[in-house]
C-alpha cells in the first residue's frame, strides 16, 4: 500500500499544476499496476 502511494504522488508531481483535494485522496489502477507484483 506504501508502494502505491509513493507511485500515487509521483503521478501527481509529474503532472504538474494544482493537485486538487479529490487528486490527493484518489488512488487510481495505476498506482497498483505498477507493483512487481502484476509485472508480466
């Protein structure tokens, strides 16, 4: 879950611009999808 939130935030930086309240509290597929865990 860490892991994910790391992603979730570096998804959000790399974006850039405002994050809204909505944006910091959403984790998305994305950020689960990334794990090693579901890597091919």
């Amino acid at each position: 879950m860490e892991r994910a939130r790391l992603r979730h935030a570096n998804r959000l930086m790399a974006t850039g611009g405002e994050v809204s309240r909505t944006d910091l509290v959403t984790l998305r597929p994305e950020d689960f999808r990334g794990s090693r865990v579901f890597a091919g």
